[in-house]
C-alpha cells in the first residue's frame, strides 16, 4: 500500500527524521493561512500517489500569499499528468504547504527489500533530486549501496560509510547516517517494501533534512498496523481493485480483453498462458480462491464486465472445496442482474460439476460451456477475434 508524501512525513517525525514544518490542506484558503502560519516562502505540493510531480508543475514554490493561492488553486481538483500517471493523471485533492528550505546539494536515499540476497539495501547517491532512474543507468557507480544482515541489523559504520563512500565532510556523513539508522528502524517497524527520501537535501549548515518522502507497506504486513491502515487514500487505487478487495476476492487489472474468472492462483496462472497461447490476452487476474460464496462469484462476473476492455469472459473453475454449482449459482445469478453483452464461456471440472453444467444449461442464458480447456481457450480466443475491434 502507498501513502501520501505528508503522511510519510508524519511517520519520519515520528521516528526522528528531520523534516522541514508543514501543513496538509485541501483549499486555497487553508494554503494561504497555512503558509502565513509557517512563514513564507513555501512549497506547495501537490500529494498524489505517484512521482515526478517537480518536473510537471506539482511542486512550486510562493514567496507570498497571493502566489500561494494561485498555485493551490491551480491544482487543487485537477488532475495532474507526471510521467508515472498515465495520461489520465490523478485528480488533487490535498495539498502540502511546507517552509521553503535552502538546499545546498540533493542526495538519494532508498532502502528495499533486495529479492536477489533476502536482504534489506541501502541506497545512496549524490545525484538526488528528480532524475535518479537516469542515474541508475547511465551511471550506476554513482550509486552505493550497504546490504543490512537480517539477523544483525543495520550497524552505526554502515549507516556513516555511506557518507563517506559519497565523500561527504564529516558533519554532514553523521547527519545523514542518523536518518539512514531512524529510516531503516521505521522500515522494520512498519513492515516497508520502499522507503525513499529524494532529495534528502543539504543545507548550508552541513546537515541533511528530508525534502520528500515516499513509502509502500507490504500489504501483507498490513494486519499488524492498523494505524498505517487508516492512512489508505482509495481515490489513488483502481476502483475495480478496491472493490474487489473489499469482498476478499484476489484481482489485479491488466491489459488485454479476456476477462477470468478463475479459482485459486495456479489455476489463475495457468489460465492467463493459456489465453496467450491460444492468441488472446488477459485482462485481469482474478483469483476467487477456495471457499468462494455464490455471492463472491456474483461480484466477481461484476468486475469483470464492469471493465470496460473486457470483450469476452472466461470462467474457468475446478471445483474442489469450490463445488460446481455453487459457482454456476453465482453466475447465473450475476448474469440475471447484470446486462452481459460479452460471450461467457465456461470451463467447469470437479466436485457437483454435473449439476453446475445443468444450472447453467437450465438458466436460459447464453453461455458457452466448453468440454476441456484447450477448447476453453480456442472458444476465448474466437470469441475475441469476434468482437469488434478484433484483435487482443
Ligand atoms: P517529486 O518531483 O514528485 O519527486 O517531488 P519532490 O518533493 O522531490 O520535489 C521536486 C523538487 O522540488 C525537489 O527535487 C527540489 O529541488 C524542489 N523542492 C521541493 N521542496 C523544496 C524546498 O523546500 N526548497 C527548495 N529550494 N526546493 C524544493
Ligand atoms: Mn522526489
């Protein structure tokens, strides 16, 4: 789960990160009586889920009132376009007016979870600010990197040689090496995949403040911290997503047009080559695991054609704790309430699949059932091709 940058903000001042005085606002007004609060200049910046907001005209800076809320009222309810948006953008709904900081020099600062060692990395270069996947790039060396044992923890001379490895003076490695330990205590606390400060800028003073703040929590952790839970912005997530996960039910959104409908996440894998190899592509991945209700399955066929670059839906079902007819129950269900102008074609196999092929058969609806999955896939695809607009 991603958080916005001001919340991320408020967990750094928890844990000790310095970061410059701020305000979260959702009107022009508030901005202008913030920014009087705080003392101008400010920053104001738009709080989207996504980066590169600088270059596209979602940070700027006011050196006075009116300044301020012309910018706030540029972006606020707008959406904003960066190049991690999609042409879409993001609609802005918050605002964070922050006391302007001088920045002498901006650096890099990241921890992830490295898959390829187990391990937590530390990432650090001097060429922060808005272009550090370039920097990956073309010049890799420019980043460092400290690998934390698991069992050990970070240790004090890791956290200050990446200060020294960056060349850093002395005063300003210690002040940096104080947010790497802070930043990697908050990462463990909370369960973090990322954690990253770009720019953790320079000061004339030698030390390191955090100008920008970005955190993903591993969903999977996310039990343990109701707190970070209360921080979800469902404006930023797909509707569909937040739908489906709102009844349990496993969903991602991708780019083909078969929409399916599958139970359990092999079976969902398996499914997705298969629609590749008969010539189609998936739309989603749709996991309605083992113990779905006919309510769930109901949901689910109503994601699917709710997505409006679904052109044929494929349910493909083994019952096992799942039985059959539970399933057909569920989807024919669906189909009654739902006005379904996509071919439905349906594999079924397992526990009761006799009496789920009869319900189907005996609902009057257009379904298309399909004896194994290689037909399954060739009727997909067909069905696809079908379709205005052709092909996957
Ligand atoms: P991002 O583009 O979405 O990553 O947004 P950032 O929060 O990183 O802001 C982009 C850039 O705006 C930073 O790299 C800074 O150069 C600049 N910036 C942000 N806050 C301040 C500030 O308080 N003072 C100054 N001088 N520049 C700032
Ligand atoms: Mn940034």
């Amino acid at each position: 789960m991603r958080i916005h940058e001001y919340q991320a903000k408020g967990l750094f001042a928890e844990f000790g990160i310095p970061v410059p005085p701020s305000r979260a606002v959702a009107s022009a007004d508030e901005a202008v009586a913030s920014a009087e609060t705080l003392g101008l200049p400010v920053v104001v910046k738009a709080q989207i889920h996504a980066g590169g907001r600088g270059k596209a005209g979602g940070v700027a800076l006011a050196s006075n009132a009116d300044e301020v809320r012309e910018i706030a009222e540029r972006l606020i309810g707008r959406p904003l376009v960066t190049h991690q948006t999609g042409p879409e953008g993001r609609i802005v709904r918050t605002l964070l007016v922050e006391k302007a900081s001088e920045i002498q020099s901006e650096l890099y600062l990241s921890l992830v979870v490295d898959r390829a060692s187990r391990q937590i990395v530390v990432m650090a270069s001097r060429a922060g600010g808005v272009d550090i996947e370039e920097t990956a790039k073309t010049d890799p060396d420019a980043i460092v990197k400290e690998w934390v044992d698991p069992v050990i923890g970070l240790r004090g001379f890791q956290a200050f040689r990446i200060g020294t490895r960056l060349g850093l003076p002395t005063k300003t490695a210690r002040s940096v090496a104080k947010i790497v330990l802070a930043l990697y205590r908050l990462f463990c606390a909370k369960d973090c995949s990322l954690a990253e400060i770009n720019p953790l800028a320079i000061t004339p003073d030698g030390d390191a403040l955090a100008i920008d703040a970005k955190i993903t929590i591993d969903d999977n952790g996310l039990f343990r911290h109701p707190e970070i839970g209360e921080l979800r912005d469902l404006n930023e997530e797909d509707p569909l997503e937040v739908e489906a996960t709102s009844v349990n039910l496993n969903y991602i959104k991708l780019n083909g047009t078969v929409g399916c409908l599958v139970n359990g996440a092999g079976l969902a894998m398996a499914t997705m080559d298969l629609i590749k190899h008969a010539g189609a592509s998936p739309a989603n991945f749709l996991d309605v695991g083992g113990g779905a209700t006919a309510e769930m399955i109901e949901k689910g066929v109503r994601i699917l054609v709710d997505d409006p670059d679904v052109r044929a839906v494929f349910i493909n079902i083994f019952g096992g704790i799942l039985r059959c007819d539970v399933l057909a129950e569920g989807v024919v269900a669906a189909a009654k309430n739902l006005q379904i102008d996509v071919p439905v074609i349906v594999r079924l196999e397992g526990t009761n699949v006799e009496a789920g092929r009869e319900i189907l058969s005996s609902s009057g609806l257009a379904f298309r059932t399909a004896g194994d999955l290689s037909e399954a896939a060739a009727m997909v695809a067909e069905a696809v091709a079908s379709t205005a607009g052709g092909t996957a």
